[in-house]
C-alpha cells in the first residue's frame, strides 16, 4: 500500500475513533422520581439518594458538592456522602402570605448563593449565614407560585436573565430591577394545546452566549431556539427536525466547549431520550434514554464529565 494512501486511511481511522468516542456514552446527573442518581455512560447508578419534590435546577460545585432545592422552597448544598451541609427555606416576604416555590439556584463566584422565588416574585442573594445581601423584585405578568418563573442565571455582568415562564418571556433585568433586554415567545405558527404533552409558549431555560446571542430552552414551545440581541431567531430545533426523536417540553441547557449543545426532553414519553446532545448543524451524537433510574419527569440533568461553555 504506497505511503501517501496508508496515511490517509490512518488519518481516517483516527478521526473515526474520535467520533466514537464523543458519542460513547456520558455520566449524568439528574433527578427524577423522588431521587437524585449519577449514572456513569453504560446507564449503571454510581451515586443515588432520595430527595423531596420535583427538581428544576441542579448544580455541580468545584469540590464535588450539588446544589439543589428539595420540597417547595428549600435549596440545599449535598455532600458525596449525602449529607446537607447548607440549607436555605424561602418564607414569604413583607406583604405577601401566599406559598413560595423555588425553581432556580445558582452558587455565585462570591460564594453567595441565588435564589428565584416564585409567589415572592423576586430574585435574592444569601451569604452562608442565610442573610440576604441583595434583593430584586420580578416585574410578572401572569403572578403563579408554581410558575413565575423557571431558570434563571446571574450573568458576567452582573445582570440575571430570568425565564418567566407563565409569562412567557426571557428577561434580561440589571442590579437595579429594570429590564434592560426581553423575548417573548410565540407559538411559531402552530396552535395552542393543554397539558404536559401540549404546545404553549411557557419558557423554560436561556443562556447567554459569549456571542451576546440568547439560547433558549422553549418548555413547552418544544424546541430550541438561538436569538441575537434583536431578537431574530438565528438557529433552531424543531419538534420533529431530529430524525427518530419528538421534543415536547425542553428543559435544561449546556453547550459543550467544543459547541454542542445538550437539551432536556421532558414529558416526551419512554419512546424518546430524556437528553439529547447535537452539533451546530444538528447531528444527533449522543442521547440520554434511561426509563430506569429516571422517567418522563427528568427537568434538572448535568452531564458531568465535560464542563459547560456557558454560564
């Protein structure tokens, strides 16, 4: 075999052998079914503990501890050992006595940690000591203990981009409590229809590009979408684009440093992944479809052995 063609046919092999290997499987962490569980990428439980209510938002921490919210309005800081080694209740604020649910959490650089409570209808940040150093009331629509709102990140800038989602929005809001920057969902041509397996305009999740583009996850607008600061829509993922695989309501997001991006499909029914991972030019490379350790509930997943791009 001349040289020049062996090479080629190496070069080959290898470029095979990377593609195999960024679709083997992945170890994830999510909650579902009463219970937080790490499975490694043949779908074994590696780490499983119970926990209260249904999980929206997950965080792995630099020394290995999560962070999460368990029953209503708790956010706790679990040890590998499953010990709660920190731990914040929401309660209602000044004037308001209705029920409180929290949704979103977020460890901060400073080591404070961010708290969306929906029903308070605002956004706080507590020290270790539970205090609030900083306080942000939500301009809401559609007021909904449940569903204020669902995702929200603290941005480089210091400003929080907050999923509303009964109101169907994504805000941008500064320090302050003005909205700087907002997009609102649209039924992108199709029909209204109730329940988990319907189609709305309920938001989920968004993350702020390096770009200055806006991913969002749609909820229940089955689809990812890509918006620049105008608000155009410059890169999507429609209901049925993927061969194989239904959206229906999507949920969490991460892009990968080499600009993947994995998705939550939730309610989607045993027939389709739980999560699902694909390029800038929407190759399907990996997927999570495990109705074993998790079910059609699973909202809050973190892929664990690759870190995401974007915060």
């Amino acid at each position: 075999m001349p040289a020049r063609i062996a090479l080629l046919l190496s070069g080959l092999l290898l470029g095979l052998q990377a593609d195999a290997q960024e679709a083997a499987g992945r170890r994830v962490l999510g909650a579902d079914r009463g219970r937080l569980s790490i499975v490694d990428g043949q779908g074994k439980v590696e780490w499983e503990m119970p926990i209260k209510g249904q999980v929206h938002d997950l965080q792995v921490l630099p020394d290995g501890n999560i962070l999460t919210h368990t029953g209503a309005a708790t956010v706790v800081e679990l040890n590998p050992a499953k010990e709660i080694v920190w731990s914040y209740t929401s309660r209602p604020k000044p004037g308001y006595d209705g029920p409180i649910e929290v949704h979103a959490v977020q460890r901060l650089d400073d080591g404070l940690t961010m708290i969306a409570e929906s029903g308070n209808k605002r956004i706080i940040e507590v020290n270790r000591s539970g205090e609030i150093v900083h306080s942000l009331d939500l301009k809401v629509q559609k007021p909904n203990s449940h569903r204020d709102t669902r995702l929200v990140r603290k941005l480089p800038n210091g400003h929080y981009l907050v999923c509303q989602e009964l109101d169907g929005a994504v805000n941008e809001y500064a320090p302050d409590g003005s909205i700087v920057w907002s997009y609102k969902l649209d039924l992108d041509g199709r029909p209204a229809t109730s329940g988990h397996g319907g189609h709305g305009a309920e938001v989920f999740g968004a993350l702020r590009l390096a770009s200055g583009n806006t991913l969002i996850a749609t909820g229940n607008g089955n689809r990812v979408i890509e918006v620049d600061p105008a608000g155009k829509v410059v890169w999507s993922v429609g209901q049925n684009e993927l061969p194989g695989i239904r959206l229906q309501w999507v949920t969490s997001l991460a892009v990968r440093p080499n600009g993947n991006i994995v998705f939550g499909n939730t309610h989607a029914g045993p027939e389709n992944p739980q999560l699902i991972e694909v390029t800038r030019d929407k190759k399907v490379v990996w997927t999570l479809k495990d109705f074993k350790t998790f079910g059609n509930d699973l909202a809050a997943a973190v892929v664990l052995d690759a870190p995401t791009a974007s915060k």
